[in-house]
C-alpha cells in the first residue's frame, strides 16, 4: 500500500521543484526525503526520479502519482472540514495572507472579532501581495487569502481554488491641499469637497505613482492613456503613506485605494474619479475546506466587513 505521508512528499517536490526545498516545507532533511521517496518507489514498484544534470526530475509515474495525491489530499482536508463542523467549539489555527493594505484596514477588525466569539481559536496574519498569497493557499502554506483585482476580468478559479468577491474599493485621486506651498505645474485649484474629476484635467501635473509592475500602478497608467494623456511621472512609490506625503507637500497628485485611507486622516484633498474607478476585494480558500467552521466563520466576518465598509470621508 502506498503510504499517504509520502505521496504528499512527492507533491512537495513536485510543487517546489527541489528535494531541498520539500524538505525545508516538511520540516525534515534531505536526506529523510531521500529514504523515504526510496520506500515510496518500493512501494509503488516504479522509478520516481531521474537524473537532469546536476539536478533530478519527476517521472511520468511520479507525475501520475502527484495528481492523485492532490485528490487524496483534497479528500483530507474535507474529511477534516466535516469532522471539524461536528464539534461544538471552533479551535485550530487559521492561517491567513492578504495584501497589505487589507492586512492593515480589514485584518484588525475581523481577528479580533473572530477572537472573540471563538477564544479556542487561533489566527496568523501574512503580509503577503496576491500573486503571493495564492501560491501560498496553492502550497497550503494557509488557509485563507485575501486578494484584490482591478480591470481584469473577475477570476472564476485559479489552480482549483474558489475566489468569493465580498466588496468593493473605489479609487480616488488625491490632490494636494490648499495650504500647500511646494509648486506643482498646471495643479488646478482644489475642487469641491467631494466632487469628482476627470483625469484629464491633471494632465500637466507631476504624478506620485505606485511601482510600474504594480496592478495599481498599471491601473492608473492605462486610465491616463484613456483619458488622452500620458502622465508626467514624478515618483513611483510602493508604500501608500509615502505617496499621500509627498502628494500633502504639493509635489504631484496621486491615485489611492479607499482602504489605503480607511480610517487614516488625511491632509490630502480626495476625489472619485469620473468614470468611476474600483477594485474588487475577495477570499480565496481551497474548495474542499469550505464547509471547516474557522472557513466558515472566516467568511461570514469578511462579508460583514464588506456590507458595513463606509468609503472615506472626502474633503
């Protein structure tokens, strides 16, 4: 019979490319992974490696073998999920990621809520960007992701993964305020509080851009472009507090998520855009995992998040 602990062993391997790196996964030595996958090709009667240069390869029988360890292993955790759902408490770690924007503005609120109804269980954050933390989920490295998408269309499945959309977060032009002394060309005067403005009216201005490989960046770059302009770009910033400084100091203006200035004062004036621009917030888990009660709890708080989330006072 084959053994399930090393046929997740060979998925490992299979997943990070190395003996070295599934050891490191699994907490052992290498050369643990090596007897073992040694008992695991005796068991199975087949070669599971071969040699690639300096380094080694699955087989086509190995390749076999890790799509039904990904099925067995999916049949686990359901089998965890339903177990789980029969207990009267909710206890365990839930391991979450999510960008960190949503790691600042929605992650506080909702740990501490689920601490609250469920003093068992036990909640780990990652600051991880999307891309990140769906190789994450995909590795089960945790449980729980939370990802944002801009104008792509909405991802159904990704890997066999179950995305659900629980709100959305417009983005808004932040202008300098009006005390403002640093000289910025062709910045017009602020408009009303509140009011939305085309882009095109900024296009003189000197732009406080997020990085160029950035979805918010791209985002913002293909907006300009369809507004007739290409921006002027000033800086490109990774961190949103940097952005909104140098943007309060009068050197440019500078797209922000709402949630990058959730409950945050700022001196900045802020406006929607017209069009409107968004980005959608939603969990990722595994499918089979669904019906796990810290899943369950999970969700239903990030969805109760989503219903109350008020868009930022705009001055």
């Amino acid at each position: 019979m084959l053994g399930v602990w090393r046929l997740q062993l060979l998925r490992e391997i299979s997943r990070r490319g190395s003996i070295k790196a599934a050891a490191e996964a699994m907490s052992i030595t290498p050369s643990a992974v090596s007897q073992q996958l040694a008992i695991l090709e005796r068991e199975a009667g087949v070669e599971l490696l071969e040699k690639s240069g300096r380094r080694v390869r699955l087989t086509d029988a190995a390749q076999l073998l890790v799509r039904h360890a990904d099925t067995i292993t999916g049949a686990i955790a359901a089998a965890e999920a339903d177990l789980a759902s029969m207990q009267q408490l909710v206890i365990g770690t839930l391991r979450v990621a999510a960008f960190p924007t949503a790691a600042r503005a929605i992650l506080p609120s909702v740990m501490t809520a689920l601490s609250r109804q469920h003093p068992a269980l036990r909640v780990t954050l990652r600051d991880l960007e999307a891309a990140e933390s769906l190789t994450a989920l995909q590795m089960d490295e945790i449980d729980l992701a939370i990802v944002d998408e801009y104008d792509e269309p909405a991802r159904v499945s990704d890997g066999g993964l179950e995305f659900c959309e629980f709100m959305r977060d417009p983005l808004y032009l932040a202008l300098p305020p009006e005390e403002s002394s640093t000289p910025s060309p062709a910045l017009r005067a602020s408009p009303v509080a509140g009011a939305a403005v085309r882009l095109s009216d900024y296009r003189d201005s000197f732009w406080i851009m997020d990085t160029e490989d950035s979805h918010l960046g791209q985002v913002t770059l293909r907006a300009c472009r369809s507004s007739g302009f290409e921006p002027h770009v000033r800086s490109n910033c990774k961190d949103f507090s940097v952005i909104i400084a140098l943007v309060e100091a009068g050197l440019g203006v500078g797209m922000l998520p709402g949630l990058a200035i959730h409950d945050r004062p700022v001196r900045a004036s802020i406006h929607p855009t017209e069009p409107p621009l968004a980005r959608r917030i939603a969990s990722v888990i595994r499918p089979e995992r669904r019906s796990h009660p810290m899943i369950v709890s999970a969700l239903a708080e990030l969805e109760r998040f989503g219903a109350a989330y008020a868009q930022p006072r705009l001055s």
